[in-house]
C-alpha cells in the first residue's frame, strides 16, 4: 500500500454516484484515481500483474445491466479484481445483475422473494403462465431502470426471450391501486437510508427514473424488512447496494438486489447520501481508522460535481458512432416476439413511433403512459399511448419508450426517433430498399 492510501473506482460511465464516491473520499483526507477507458492500462508479464493508475482497492461501478456485452464488463472487473481489493466482487454482481439468478439464490438461503418461473423455450414458459392468475410481470433477466419490465395478462402468449435477453414470469404484489414498494440502501452490514417509491400516473413501475414518487422511510420501514435487505446484500455478496423490496399479504419479499443502484432519488427522498458510507468501508477494508461522525456530516451533501481525478479524454483520439441510414433494417421486440422491419430515421421526432398493428403482433405493451405529440401536417397537438419497446440494431439493443400510432398509410411501420438516433451518424443517403414507398412517410412527430 502506497503511504496514503488511494481509493480507486471503476466505472466507464460518466455517473453522478461514480463522481459522489470519489468526492467523498477525497473529502475524507485520501487520494483518488476514476478508472475510466482513458487512463485504465492492464499489464501482464509472466507472474508480474500491473495495473495503471495505481491504486490501493477499488468501489466496482460497472454496469452489468446496461450493456449489450455484459460478459465484457465482467471481464474488466475481475481482470482488475486480480490486482487488488474489489469491493462489489465481480461474481456478486454478476448475481445481482441476474435477476432470476438473485431469486435463485436468495431463495435458497430462505429469503422470501414473489413467486417467479423462468423457462427456456416459449412453449414450456406459456404452459405455466396461468399459475401466476390473471396478471403477472413479466421481465427480462437483464435490465435496468424499470426498462425490460410488463404488466401482462396471463392469457397473452408470450416468448422466453425479449430481443436477445431471456426473460420471465413473477406474481404481481402488492397494491394494485397505488403501487408502491421500498428501497433500502445498506453499506456493509448496516442500512444508511430507505425510501418508499410510489409509482407515477398510470404507470405500475416505482422507478424513480421513470417519474416515480419518493419518501423517507427510514425511520418507518418494519424492522424485519431492514434486517431482509441486510440479509439479501449478504447473500448476494455485495458489500454496497440498493435492495428493493414490496409487502404482500404474507409480509415483505426481495424484489432485487442492485449493486449499482442510484443515489438522487434516495437523496431526495431522505437527504441521505450514501457516497460517504462507501468510501469510508472502502478506506476501513484498508484499514484506516475513519471517523465516523465526519462520514455522517459528509452524508447531508450530495456532492457530484467532477472530482479532481477526473481524467481528461485524449484530443488525439475520437471514436466515431456507428453509421445509421436513413432507412435501416429494425429488429423490433415485444412480450410475444420479434419482428425485422426497415425504419425510417427522423431526428425532429423525440420519441420512436411503431405502428398499431405492429405492436400488437409483437406484443409491445402494455401501455404505460400518455405523450403529448405535434405532428407536422397536423394543426393540433395529439395524444400517443407509450409502451416499452425494444430496437436492434445491426446487432444493438436499445429499450426506448415508443409511440403507438395508426401508420397503416404510411411506408414505413417504424418511426426511428433521438432517442434512438442519439447512439448513431446519420446518414440520409443510406438507404435501404423499402418496396411500400409513400409520400406522406414524411411525417414529423415532436413530444412536447
């Protein structure tokens, strides 16, 4: 170990919780170094292993759930978990970011989790849907931010998989009027703060991220769901994260174990920051005698701005985006499958649009909100019901919230708008053959 210690964290993204980590350690008094693609060096000679910047233990910020190489990123970790202490192992977030793997295995350590069914063909899946009654979610195994999650019938035919992710059945739980579950953040072996997340509108989902609603419930969520957390981040084997849990009529079950999970929404909730707490158990793993009522003053601030240690990206290098033309081959999926479709490309439209009948063959729904559209050869703004939709592209996945609309008369069954788009280089002289060609396919869409 170097004379003052440094803490390192890993994460290729650029995260508020990533710069509050590091922030919050250097506010403790000890150095830093942000692992990202323009710093981070690896060296292997014969039994020699090097890793560039150096540094003392690292906090594991990798998002497993949020890319279409998951595989990739856990290769990063435990390659760099190989040179010193990790905390956030890499096959406990390999676990976490599982979630039939996360059921599984708390499962077995006896923690109460809802009723689940994964099955690896769609037949097998649809012969056992109706256990779940009339309603049940419906979930990839993979995702992140409520993306990859439907309330579904049980009389609807669904497939094993979701564009390239498997996915599976769980009992819905809970009030169904105003759903509602808990967040409670543990670091180590204790819990920093909790929240009860409402979910927003029409939706059924909590997710901050998707509008839900927060309040503190530290102080008043039961003790047996505190201690579950507790118990569920052990199990999994996460030294950091964000377990989110719902009352049934038989009392509290795990939901999932998030090992990268945010901190605004739990702020705002509880003015709580959960950075400090990490990186003092990171400094603590070292064996540095941390204060702790400094740790808990530092807690009543979220500080994200960029730290210090920020590396600074390379002007000599830039990767471009990949090309989009301005029609390309889609591969769009739902609950019930998957369909290949040539999209056109609009960057005036904010939001992608599928067609009505598309989205039912695919089993895109169901609908979980209402936007607000200006269409351009329309004189008022009109309303599109919004479902989750999955779009590949030339091999990637995105989830976007998609418009339904009546696109019967045009040529196009797909609309490919910014949200989309963003990810790629558009070139409108690419064009892929569409044979329904028509001249009012130019329709402009602009969520208000």
């Amino acid at each position: 170990m170097t004379s003052s210690p440094c803490v390192g964290v890993l994460a290729l993204h650029d995260s508020k919780e990533s710069k509050a980590i590091l922030n919050a350690v250097e506010a403790l008094g000890y150095e830093t170094e942000w692992l990202r693609e323009e710093n981070t060096l690896v060296r292997v000679d014969g039994d020699t292993l090097d890793l560039e910047p150096s540094v003392d233990i690292v906090v594991n910020r990798l998002l497993l759930s949020n890319t279409d190489q998951p595989t990739e990123e856990l290769g990063i970790a435990r390659t760099v978990a190989a040179q010193c202490p990790m905390l956030n192992p890499p096959e406990a977030t390999a676990t976490a970011a599982h979630k039939m793997a996360t059921a599984s295995r708390l499962a077995r350590e006896g923690i109460p989790v809802p009723k689940t069914l994964m099955a690896l063909s769609g037949a097998t899946l649809n012969a056992h849907r109706r256990e779940f009654g009339s309603e049940a979610v419906y979930k990839t195994a993979i995702g992140t931010h409520g993306g990859g999650a439907w309330k579904v019938e049980t009389d609807d035919v669904l497939t094993a998989r979701v564009g390239k992710r498997r996915a599976f059945l769980q009992e819905l739980v809970g009030d169904r009027d105003r759903p509602r579950d808990a967040r409670v953040y543990v670091v180590g072996d204790r819990v920093v703060a909790a929240m009860y997340r409402y979910a927003a509108g029409e939706d059924w989902r909590t997710n901050v991220h998707l509008g839900g609603e927060v309040e503190d419930a530290t102080a008043s969520l039961p003790r047996e769901a505190l201690e579950m957390a507790c118990e569920a981040a052990s199990v999994v084997g996460l030294d950091y994260a964000g377990v989110d849990l719902i009352e049934g009529d038989d009392g509290w079950v795990v939901l999932e174990v998030n090992p990268t999970a945010g901190f605004r929404g739990l702020y705002r909730a509880t003015g709580v920051s959960p950075a400090p707490h990490i990186a003092a158990l990171a400094l603590r793993r070292l064996g540095v005698d941390v204060d702790p009522e400094r740790v808990e003053d530092l807690t009543a601030t979220l500080d994200d701005s960029p730290p210090t240690c920020m590396p600074r990206p390379d002007p000599t290098t830039f990767e471009e985006p990949p090309i989009i033309g301005l029609t390309e081959r889609v591969v769009v999926s739902g609950t019930a499958g998957n369909e290949t479709v040539v999209g056109k490309a609009d960057s005036g439209a904010a939001r992608t649009s599928i067609d009505l009948t598309l989205a039912a063959e695919i089993g895109a729904g169901p609908i979980h909100t209402v936007s607000t559209v200006r269409s351009g050869s329309a004189q008022k703004s009109q309303s599109r019901p919004v479902v989750d939709l999955v779009v590949g592209i030339g091999g990637t996945q995105h989830t976007v919230a998609a418009n339904i609309v009546d696109r019967s008369h045009m040529s196009h069954p797909l609309l490919i708008g910014r949200d989309v788009l963003k990810h790629y280089f558009l070139d409108i002289s690419r064009r892929v053959e569409n044979p329904n060609t028509h001249p009012l396919d130019d329709e402009l869409l602009e969520e208000e």
